[in-house]
C-alpha cells in the first residue's frame, strides 16, 4: 500500500493518464487488482 500527496500546485495536472509503474530489479511478479480512483473535492 502506497499513499502519496501531491501538495506542489504549480505542477499539479487535473486530467490525464495515470500509469502503474515498475522499476528495474531481480525478476518479480506483479498484479493489480479492483483498482478504483476516487475523485477527490
């Protein structure tokens, strides 16, 4: 579980693509699951 505030507004971005990121390393398996977003107001 990752949590992570973005408070910089002056490149914060509203709309766009969000992309599930890996990095390099040891071979691994990975899996995502039920991902929701919650528009935040």
């Amino acid at each position: 579980t990752v949590d992570v505030k973005d408070e910089d507004e002056k490149k914060q971005v509203m709309s766009g693509i969000l992309a599930l990121q890996l990095h390099a390393g040891p071979p691994m398996r990975v899996q995502f699951k039920d991902i929701r977003i919650k528009e935040l107001k």
